[in-house]
C-alpha cells in the first residue's frame, strides 16, 4: 500500500552554514564594529548575543536572511524572550524545531480526515504517516496539506509505493 511521512525537520547542516555566515557579516559590518555581537549553536539552540535591543534585533535579521538565503524555512525559528546579561547586553535564545507536536500533528490528521478523500493518516511519534490506495490520492494529499497548513513548515519524505 503507497504511503509517505509528513515531518517538520530543519537542516541542521544548513543551519550551522547560516550561523556561520551570520557571525562572518557581523564581524564585518560597520555598526557592529567593536561590539560583542555574535550567534551561537549549541545542537538544535541558537544563541544571539548584542550590546542593545536594536543591535539585537539587527543580529536576529541577519541570522533570518541567511537561513532564508540557504533554504531553511524561519518558521523552524521559536524565539525566546530577551534576557539581560552582565551590564548592558543582551541575549535570546533562539531554538530551532524539529518534529511534529501532538497538537500540530492530530490538526494535520483532522485535516485530511475532513477532506473525504481517499487516504489514512496516522500518528508515528514525531510524524503522521499517510497511506492510501493509489499514487495520485497521496499526491493530492500532499497538495492539500501545504495549501492548508501554512503555519508549519512540513516536508514528505520515505514515499513508499
């Protein structure tokens, strides 16, 4: 039986690159100049550190255009709340999502149920599995799901036939 995995993970490899670049910009831009302005990835958490609010803020808009430039969807982005650090800096910690929540995933799975078509979809741990009788059901599925669940960013991978 034809099936696919709907999952939300972020390229970790990619996301390491854009940090990576975001730190080579900052270091070389003229209003960071002798600030201590810089992003840190600690496994699936980045760290954004600045002197102000505003260079914080500039900090947080290079890091997005990066990963945007390298094909990494910023809905992976949760951002934290701003914190205080020794005088005046200033941190956010910033954690990239991977997997499907239990909310999002029994919202996908309502979805597709009240769609009638042809197709099951079931929870497997962090991904919803999708299975139906014919190839074109599932290709339809898919199209449904990116037309009507714009607030994740969802990808289809181990399409079996």
């Amino acid at each position: 039986m034809p099936s696919f995995d709907v999952v939300s993970e972020a390229d970790m490899i990619e996301v390491k690159n854009a940090v990576e670049q975001s730190n080579k910009e900052i270091t070389t831009r003229f209003d960071f100049k002798g600030s201590s302005a810089k992003v840190e990835q600690k496994d699936t958490e980045l760290t954004a550190f600045a002197d102000s609010d505003f260079q914080l803020s500039q900090v947080r808009d290079v890091l997005t255009t990066k990963l945007a430039k390298r094909k990494v969807d910023v809905r992976f982005l949760d951002e934290g709340k701003i914190e205080k650090i020794g005088g005046d800096k200033v941190k956010q910690v910033i954690k990239v999502k991977n997997g499907i929540e239990t909310e999002d995933a029994k919202k996908i799975v309502k979805v597709i149920k009240d769609s009638k078509m042809k197709v099951q979809a079931s929870i497997q741990g962090e991904s919803v599995r999708v299975t139906g009788a014919k190839r074109d059901d599932l290709q339809a599925a898919m199209a449904m799901l990116r037309k009507d669940v714009p607030d994740m960013p969802l990808e289809f991978n181990n399409f079996r036939d």
